[in-house]
C-alpha cells in the first residue's frame, strides 16, 4: 500500500477496503519512525490529520468523494494552513501558528485531501539542498550522507520514503524539480498564475510558483486538478478553464519532436547523469519520439539573472518579518532599530540574510539601473529563446540536475557552486513555463537522475501525457529506497 | 479576503519600544534652529511653494484589501491579514480607488496613463507592516493636468494655473500611538492600506496666500467630484509643502525644504511663511539652505528640522511583482467621465455667462458643490435677478450658517422659502431694508425646527415670507395716495431742508426721504418716495 499510486489509494478507499482514518494512521506511524532520521517533517499533528481523515470516511461514506478525498498528502510548511505551526523553515516564524489557510491547503480541504504534516525546506525556500533550514537538513533517503535538494527537500524525502503518497511542493529556480530528481520521485512546477500564491509565503513573488511532487506523472495529474485554478486573491493568479490534466495521458507519443537545447548537454553535465538522461532520450525514441537539437543561447545567463531578480524580490517580501506582529523577536534590545537588527539578525539564517543584501545591493540607488533592469531585459531574451525553440518542437528535455545528489556539507559553504546546481532549472522560472523532473534512472553511488521535461505555456497535459508514457515503458518511478 | 480571522487582533494594540523620546535634531548645523521674530519679508525675495496632497478617498474598503476605511474603530480591529501582512498575504487592486483617481485626471485635465505601474517603496518603520508601502513611482496613474485658482493680486481678482504634475495612487501608513504605553509605543493598523491620492503641483505658487487658495480649491474639487470627504481633523486631506526662496527675477530655483504633514490650511499659510522667513535670514546672513525634510510644530509655530538630504533614506523602489501593470481602458474612462459632475470651473464660466456675475461672485458660489447647488435652486425659483439671489446667498445666508457653524447642506432655510422673501422685495411688497427682518424672523423660525431644508418636506412652509409679512403688516406702502400725504406732511415739518434744497444742497434731499421712511416706519416703497418728493419739491 505504501507503494501505491492515488488512483490505487482512492479505488480501495471507494471500496471500502481501507479507512481513510487507517490509511493516515498507517502513513502517520511510518513519517513518525522515519523522520527520526530523515527528518522530512517540521510539524507532524496526529490529532489534526486524524480528525481530517474521519471527516473524509464521512465524505466517502455519504458518497461525496473525489478522487483524492480521504488521501494523506504532505503539505510544505511554505503554505499558511490554519491551525498549523506554518514555519517556511525559519526561526523567524518558529512560533507562527497560522490564521488561515493558503489558497492551495483551502483547495486539498475542499477536496477531501488528508495534511499529513508540514514538510521540511529551505529557510524560506532559498536553498538546493535543505541545509539552509532552522529545522535542520532534510536527508536522503536513497543515502543518508546526501543531501535531498532543496528547497522541497522534504517534501521530496516524504514522497521517496513514501512516507506520505504525495505532497506539495514550490518552485522558484528549481525547488520542485532538482529535489525530485535527486530524491528519484515526480515533481511538476506548473505555468506560473496558474497555481494561486494566496498563503504561499513569498520568496520571490515573479517566480514562485506552487505545485505537486509524487511517484508518478499520473499522481502528478490529479493533484494538479485539485491545486491549479483561479484565485481571486492572488492578483497573478490567471483566470482560464479548469482542465483536467489526465485527460492526454495515455496518447501515443509518436510524432512527438523532442528539443534537446545544445546548451543543456554540455562538459558541466557530470558523465552518469550526462548518460543516463541519453538513455531516457533513447527510449523515447523506441516510443516514436523525434529528437530535434535546438539552442537556448542565453542559458548561461539564467544564474546571474536569477540571482538579481530573486533576490531583490525577497529582500522586499522578507522585509514584514520585523518582529513587531508576529514571528521571532529577539529577547533583548536597547531600542526599535535595536530590536530589528537583532530581530532579523537572530530569526534569518545565513542564507537568507546573504540574499537580502545582495537584493537589497541590486535595488539600491545607482546599481537598479546596472543589475535590476538589465536582468529584466535578459529574462525577456530568455523567454524569447524558449518561443523560439518552441517552434522547432513540441517539448524539451535535459537533465533536471547537472549532478546526482551531492553529500551533506559538500556545497554548503560555496554559495556559487550551490547556485549552480539549478543551472538548468531556473530559466523556465524566468520564462515562466512548465516543467517537470521524473526518474531516470541510477548514477554514481546508486544516487537516482531525473529528466527533465519542459513545455510550452499551459502545456502541463501534454508533459504529463510524454512523462506517464516514459514510466508505462519503465520502471525507474516505482524504486523506492530501503524496504517498504 | 476572508475576514473570519480578525477577531484574533481586534482590539489590540502591538507595543514596541519607544523610539527616541521628543523631537529628532540634526547633529550639526543644529545652532540654526532658533526662533525668527516675525518680519516683515524683504521686497527682493520671490517664494517658491509646491504642494504634495494627500488626499483619502472615499471608498468603502481599502486599496488592496476588504477590511473597511470607516474611522474610529478599535484599534486593529480594522485590520485585516492584507493589512496585518501575515506571511503569504497578496494585495488586490480596489477598483474603486482607481475610478476616483481617473475622475480627478479628468477634472484636471491630466493624461490618464495605462499602463500605470504599482512599486514598493522599501523602508522599516512599525506602522508600516510590510517593511514597504505600494504606491507609484515611474508611472503615475495621472500625469500633468492644471488647476485654475482665483488669486488677488493689487486689489484685483485674476484667475492663475497651477499645473500638476502628477498624481498617483499609494496606501497610507497606521499610527504609531506614542502615548498610554508606559514607555512603549502602540501601533493600530486601522489605518494601513486606505487609499490615497497623492496630487503634486509644480512650483507655481509665489505666496503662502496663493498656496492656501490652490490647496482650498483643491479640496473643493476632490469634495465636488465625490472622490475624497475633505475632512482634515481625520487626516483626509493632507498637505506637504515645498518651500524655497530666491532672488526676485532669478531664474534658477533654491534649495528647498519640505515641510510635512500640515493638516489645516492656517497650519499651511503659518508654516509656509514661517519657513520663507527662516530661509530668507539664513541667505541674507551669508547662509546657505540645506535641503531637509521638516516639521511644522503649531504650538510654537515654528518649524523644526526632521531629516537632512544627507540622511534621506534609499528607499529602493522597483515595480511591486504581486501587481499587474495597471491598464485602463478606454471605455473605463468613458464610463468614469459619464458620472462626473459638471465641474467647478465649467458651472463658474456659466454663471458668469448666464448669470452675469462677476467674477469673485461665481467663483464664491462655486466654492462647493452644496452652495452652488443651494444658489442654483433659488436662482431656478427667481430667474430675473440671479445678482440679487447671489447677494443674498453670499450674504445673509453664509453669514447666518457660519454664526452657526453650518454648511450649505444642512441650512435650515429652504432655497424656495428665500426664493419667496426674494420675489417680495422683487414686486415691491417690500423694501430690501425691512426684508433684513422678515429674513431674521423666518431664520428663527426655521431654526426651531431643528431640521436641514432637505431632510424637512420643503412644501410645508414655502410661504412662510409671506406669512411673517402679511403677520405683522410689513407690506411696504405703495399706495401713492398715501404716500403723497405723507410726503407732503414732511414738506411741511421740515422747511429748512426744504430751502437748503432748493439752495442746491443735495443732502437734504436724503434727509427728507429719511423723514418720509421714519413716518412709514420703513415701509415706504423707496423708488415711490423718492418719486413722488422730488416732483413735490419742482412744485
């Protein structure tokens, strides 16, 4: 059962088979002994998630289900949930107990989904490896010298672990996908407005992006119906049709062509990564896939760029955390500029304090014009590559990682080399696209691949039709670390 | 927004430390801050004033959240998540302060600009929960646009424009609460997140008088289109003044000092001249103005020095990323242009055009929407004599409601109760002189009933004039039968004025049409008397 699919889960839950009060407690039990270990979870409230799964047996038994109503799913603490200690991984907000919920917890509630615990992360999302979190790092379960990725590092570890069937995750350089690979678990970060930021603690606002991780492309489809869609609230939030995102998963892939961006397959590329994403491509092919290269000349610039945008953002969006209304505030000060300077000294990490000045540099008087503004004009370029190679194929792939999971405290204490293990992540933030990472297969010291797979705007059906034919084909989705 | 939460921090109030007690000084230069005798101000010196307005405007709820805008609540209990910035919290674009800043573009004739562009303007202060507060920054909603003030300028009335140059939206700060808290200060967000309008001029204003006259036909304006209550003690309607001094006939601007926060228009003239003052003293001793941010402080009427250019903050403003670019279109002005009213400078010209009032007069009667709509609804009973009813709405009545505090709205007397006792004095039934009276005495009358002319059924009393005349026998004497008699008793009693007449003095001419009035007792129809006196008088 642990290694069940949603659509599984739901059938025995519709069946009877299985409580959804059973089904939390047997998820429940597991995250409790594992997270000793890996320490996937920041908040896990028993109570909580069981009074939500008898709320869903109720559902089910007064024959309201959907089809993730009664499910267990981890929620990342980056989302507001009412009543939940809502800590974004940062001692600023270790006493936050949110008073409302995020538009995407609102929507899991509506749904009959079970929270089954707030995952670990990156302190306020910023971070590839989960190191940077107050809570401690987050491990991974396939080796626990290596790091999970990150920023959803828990959530990924959740999923790999299976100590939670699926979970939410956010995206705003690569914070879904990079984890998932290196965790060897699905992880989808959908077009940006389509997955409401309402209670999604901000990291940078023109970027972040929230969306599910899981085993499969198919569990991927149905938690994406239940957390894309309008909010009101979110002033980004893009107003379109529901669509329900498993309708094109079994479509053949024949005559699909297939971008490999030259820029992607390069020497920085480690050689079992660089080999096992051949693989992936060559199976495709089996599948009647074409492959077409294509160029997205401006990729080198997607970490510098990246690194001005995001954080000038987030020195700006981090700047409500004062201490004055909730969260951290240091025990003693002299007086009110006393009282922020260690407020904000004590409650942010080294990490995060780093990308506030460099964003609070960036925005300042007489380097806007030189940083800022010129790194809007690269993100431009850069979503023009991607239109661009969008007219030469349908979808593009390349790795999600330019390296299997790397070991704790390898990068740790190198800003530059962590930033750039999202070198192939990050442009579709800037551009704004979907994209995905699933398994691939095995690396250096059995450490799992991902593959990643981009699409053009609103093209999440279709990279989840070309992804669940991958894993209809292989395997590599269903390896779970250690036994279940 | 939800608001299912906010009994959580109604109520209450955040307390921080104290910031530094008492007024913040410069470091140095600080032996400049020193009382100035009040002087007369030397004839070589041209004022330069520019204005920056705040002005609140009248929506419902907030600019980018639905708590409500209403003053005086709890503290905090008009606060919402948006406003409190909880973590995770998004703003959303009020429409309704945007229609109320396309009416003010258009009532000033300004460009209204789409895209128009939201930027956070970063700085840390405890009544600012975001650590930033939305406004507008390279692309203002309203560019340019004018205001047209009446000015005196030697002893004669001439209209001058004020241009703008610009106006855009931003949310307003709360309050940090200084006192009641043992040391600590208060913070109540009530406040946080009501829209605003900030309107700037450009330098055109050469006097503290011309800056008081643009900043009351401002307020005017924002009242007459319905975008702002005006009501300074609550902070309504704000203004900031720019303030520098140069050499008459210089073409080159001083430096100038910003004096903030003046929320009345004395406050304004008093701070803006104590400040010409100051600087003026600081030039003509060899000194040179630092550009500064200041405070004028009512109690000493002075101003005092808040921070310096040097010391002014970064405040890092780039486009917010939670906001879209602003688009109007043009059906959304169209739709905003059909609901403005005609404006005060357009119903001026017409009054002067169809009225034939000078001047001064129509741009008094257009000083707000209620007195201008009192005036029309008289002028609209007695369309012969607009000057008359203008006098009398000007005069009697403004100065009736003003010993009471009154405004046109609420005016006891209705415009057709007026309209009557105008009529009377139009056809003769009586002289201007015992209308005073009859006007007293329908004042006291209507006051009693402690209601305004509309909120009372106006039909009641219309003829309440006539009642108080016919009562008490006021009617004027026009029967010349009578009047010849009278006349000629006069003649008779007063021989000497009659041969100092008649020896080419024209005063007493005057003196017998007194004695005439004095045997009527005011009721002589005046036009008659004089009439009848001077063909008695050729006899």
């Amino acid at each position: 059962m642990l290694n069940s699919s949603l659509k599984q889960l739901s059938a025995l839950l519709a069946a009877r088979k299985i409580s959804s009060a059973e089904l939390t407690s047997e998820f429940l039990e597991r995250s409790r002994a594992l997270n000793l270990d890996y320490n996937a979870f920041i908040t896990i409230n028993e109570e909580a998630s069981l009074a939500q799964a008898r709320a869903a047996d109720m559902m089910i038994a007064s024959g309201r289900a959907q089809p993730l109503t009664g499910i267990p799913i981890a929620q990342k603490d980056i989302f507001c949930t009412r009543g939940w200690l809502t800590t974004c991984g940062s001692r600023m907000l270790s006493n936050f107990i949110s008073p409302y919920d995020a538009g995407v917890v609102e929507r899991f509630n509506v749904a009959g989904a079970v929270n089954i615990g707030k995952t670990n992360m990156d302190e306020f999302a910023m971070g590839s490896s989960n190191e940077t979190s107050f809570y401690g790092p987050v491990k991974n379960p396939w080796d626990i010298t290596a790091v999970p990725g990150g920023s959803s590092g828990g959530s990924a570890c959740a999923v790999a672990a299976r100590m939670a069937p699926a979970a939410t995750g956010t995206d705003t350089g690569g914070s879904i996908r990079q984890p998932a690979a290196l965790c060897g678990i699905s992880g989808l970060k959908p077009t940006y407005g389509l997955v409401s930021r309402y209670g999604m603690i901000a990291f940078a606002s023109s970027l972040d992006q929230g969306g599910p991780m899981a085993k499969s492309a198919e569990d991927l489809a149905l938690m994406l119906n239940v957390m894309a869609g309008f909010d009101e609230r979110d002033s980004t939030s893009l107003q379109r049709e529901p669509e329900d995102y498993t309708r094109n998963l079994e479509k053949p892939l024949e005559g699909l062509r297939i971008g490999l961006p030259k820029e992607y397959f390069v020497k920085e590329i480690s050689d079992d990564v660089a080999r096992t994403v051949e693989a992936a491509i060559a199976e495709y092919r089996k599948l009647g896939a074409k492959t077409v290269e294509v160029s997205l000349p401006n990729t080198k610039l997607s970490v510098p760029v990246y690194y001005v945008l995001a954080p000038a953002e987030a020195s700006s969006n981090l700047s409500r955390f004062d201490g004055v209304r909730y969260g951290y505030r240091a025990p003693e000060y002299a007086d009110l500029n006393d009282m922020y300077r260690k407020s904000r000294a004590q409650g942010f990490g080294a990490e995060v304090k780093r990308r506030i000045l460099i964003g609070t540099y960036v925005l300042s008087h007489g380097y806007y014009d030189a940083y800022y503004i010129q790194a809007q004009k690269l993100r431009r370029l850069m979503a023009l590559d991607f239109a661009e190679a969008f007219k030469q194929c349908d979808i593009i792939m390349g790795p999600a990682s330019p390296t299997v999971a790397f070991n704790l405290g390898e990068k740790s204490s190198d800003p530059v080399q962590m930033y750039l293990s999202d070198a192939y992540t990050i442009a579709v933030n800037l551009a704004g696209l979907p994209a995905m990472s699933i398994p691939a297969g095995f690396g250096k010291n059995n450490r799992p691949v991902g593959l990643q797979i981009i699409g053009n705007y609103f093209a999440e059906a279709q990279i989840l039709n070309v992804a669940h034919q991958y894993q209809l084909a292989t395997d590599w989705h269903l390896r779970a670390p250690g036994p279940l | 927004m939800s608001r299912g939460w906010i009994p959580a921090f109604a109520g209450m109030t955040f307390t921080l430390p104290a910031r530094q007690a008492g007024p913040i000084v410069l470091p140095s230069g600080a032996s400049a801050i020193k009382i100035y005798p009040e002087k007369v101000l030397a004839m070589q010196w041209e004022i330069v004033i520019g204005l920056e307005v705040h002005a609140q405007l009248s929506t419902q709820s907030k600019i980018f959240s639905g708590a409500s805008t209403a003053f005086g609540a709890a503290p905090n209990a008009e606060a919402c998540g948006v406003d409190l910035a909880l973590p995770g919290v998004l703003p959303v674009l009020n429409r309704g302060a945007v229609d109320r800043a396309i009416k003010l573009g258009l009532a000033v004739g300004g460009k209204i600009n789409s895209p128009s562009i939201f930027a956070r303007k970063n700085y840390f202060y405890p009544d600012l929960p975001k650590g930033y507060q939305i406004s507008q920054y390279e692309l203002p909603v309203v560019e340019g646009g004018s205001v047209r003030i009446q000015v005196r300028q030697d002893g004669e009335e001439r209209e001058k424009m004020i241009r703008l140059v610009r106006a855009h939206l931003e949310e307003d700060a709360g309050k940090s609460l200084h006192e009641d808290f043992h040391g600590m200060t208060g913070i109540d967000l009530n406040r946080a997140g009501t829209p605003l309008l900030e309107i700037v001029s450009e330098p055109d204003m050469r006097s503290s008088a011309e800056a008081v006259v643009y900043a009351k036909t401002l307020h005017s304006l924002v009242r007459w289109i319905g975008i702002c209550d005006g009501n300074m003690q609550e902070g309504s309607f704000r203004c900031d003044a720019n303030v520098s001094v140069r050499h008459q006939g210089a073409d080159r601007l001083g430096t100038r000092c910003e004096i903030k926060n003046l929320n009345s228009f004395r406050f304004l003239e008093k701070a803006i001249d104590y400040e010409a003052r100051r600087q003026i003293e600081i030039l003509e001793d060899g000194g040179t103005i630092q550009q500064q941010t200041r405070l004028y402080d009512p109690d000493k009427d002075e101003t005092r020095a808040m921070r310096s250019k040097e010391d002014a903050q970064d405040y890092r403003y780039f486009p917010d990323p939670d906001l879209l670019p602003l688009e109007i279109s043009g059906s959304w002005i169209a739709e905003v242009k059909s609901g403005l009213p005609e404006l005060p400078q357009q119903m001026r010209t017409r009054f002067e055009r169809d009225y034939g009032l000078s001047a001064y007069d129509a741009s008094t009667l257009t000083a707000d929407r209620d007195i201008a709509g009192y005036y029309e609804a008289v002028v609209d009973k007695l369309p012969s004599d607009p000057k008359l009813c203008a006098n009398w709405v000007m005069g009697d009545i403004s100065g009736y409601l003003n010993d009471q505090g009154k405004f046109f709205d609420n005016c006891p007397l209705s415009p057709s109760q007026l309209a009557q006792l105008l009529t009377r004095i139009k056809d003769g039934t009586i002289s201007g002189k015992i209308a005073k009276e009859v006007f007293r005495q329908m004042w006291t009358k209507v006051r009693e009933q402690s209601a305004t002319w509309k909120s009372r059924n106006s039909e009641l009393e219309e003829n309440l004039a006539d009642q108080i005349i016919e009562a008490q026998g006021l009617k004027q004497i026009s029967d010349s039968g009578a009047l010849e008699k009278l006349v000629g008793e006069v003649i008779a009693a007063n021989s000497k004025s009659v041969e100092e007449y008649k020896a080419g003095k024209e005063k007493a001419f005057n003196a017998l049409v007194g004695q005439v009035m004095k045997a009527a007792k005011g009721k002589a129809n005046p036009a008659q008397v004089n009439e009848i006196l001077k063909k008695k008088l050729a006899d």
